[in-house]
C-alpha cells in the first residue's frame, strides 16, 4: 500500500510550522500597511487637487504650462 498524498500536504501546512506562519502573517500586513500608506498619499493629492480647482488655480497653472508664463 503506498501512502495517501493527502496526508503528507496535511503534514506540510504552514498552520503546523507557527514560526513560518509568523512570519507569512507579518509580510502580509507589512504589505497591507504599505497599501495604506500609498492610498492615504493618493487621496491627499486628489484633495490638494480638488482644493485647487475649486480655489481656480488650476487653470491658471494649465495656461503658464500650456503656453509658457503669461507676460
């Protein structure tokens, strides 16, 4: 009878190695944090852009971009 290849995977869980669970489990909110960290920097700069437009500097910076600084 050979063995049942069920078993050996069941063996092999990372669940039954906690030091490599650990550490699975800290690179995976490492990787959550990072997430959070470049979210939260994309909605200041969509604030900060809608701040502008609504205070009209946006156009203003369009024209000097556009066509160069307006004399």
């Amino acid at each position: 009878m050979g063995t049942d290849p069920r078993s050996t995977v069941l063996q092999d869980r990372p669940s039954d190695r906690p030091d490599e669970t650990r550490l699975a489990l800290r690179r995976a909110v490492q990787a959550t944090l990072a997430s959070f960290a470049e979210m939260d920097r994309l909605l200041d700069k969509a604030e900060r852009l809608i701040l502008c437009q609504r205070s009209a500097c946006a156009p203003q910076r369009m024209l000097t971009t556009l066509t160069g600084p307006v004399r």
